[in-house]
C-alpha cells in the first residue's frame, strides 16, 4: 500500500528544496557550454543539495533524502498540484482541529481571500 503521507511530506520537502536549487542553478547555469551540461548540472545540484537539505533540517532516511532531490529535479510543485486530490488534507494529517468556529470551504474556488485575526 501506498504511504500517502510520506509522499506528500517528501513533495512538500521538494517544494521547498527545489525552490534553493532553482535560484542556484539559475545564478550558476553560465558555467556550462552547452544545454546538456545544464540538465546534468542541474540533477547533479539537485540531487546533491535535496540530499543535504533533508539531512540537515529532516529526520527522513537516506534513501527518502535521494528521492527529494530527484522530486526537487522533476518539479515538486507540478507533481503536488497533480496528486492533490488524492492526497490526504492537512487537518486529516495533524487531526481534527479541538474547535472550529466555521467549517472549512469544500472547494479551493469557494475560498475569496479572507483574512482573520483572532
């Protein structure tokens, strides 16, 4: 069976990652000679810093740290947006909330854009 959990924490991780390696290989990229280079470069940079960022701030395993890098190369942030409905929500992930004063939108188009202080 397919650990959902893991996989959205592992895409969220990616997101995050690939966020620092964009910038970096952006700034870098004028090293390389050729559009091949890049592509190396850029799942080497990947792989390399997905693997040291998850070591650093997470308590994952090695193998679970490869595959941020490898997510972080692919686009963490296309993959999430595609398995969103099949993932778990964040309430389901953390438990239900005590109290809640309102329940939540079904829908992230019913959301308008409303700020709450309490």
């Amino acid at each position: 069976m397919l650990n959902w959990s893991l996989l959205e924490n592992l895409l969220i991780i990616a997101i995050s990652c690939s966020s620092v390696t964009v910038i970096l290989i952006q700034k870098t990229k004028k090293f390389c000679k050729n559009s091949n280079c890049i592509i190396l470069y850029s799942i080497f940079v990947n792989l390399l810093l997905g693997f040291f960022f998850c070591q650093t701030f997470t308590k994952i395993d090695y193998i679970q740290s490869i595959w941020v890098g490898l997510f972080s190369f692919l686009g963490a942030d296309t993959i999430f947006k595609n398995l969103e409905g099949k993932l778990s929500s964040y309430s389901d992930l953390i438990g239900k909330e005590e109290s809640s004063s309102e329940p939540l939108p079904e829908k992230k188009e019913d959301i308008v854009g409303e700020i709450t202080y309490e």
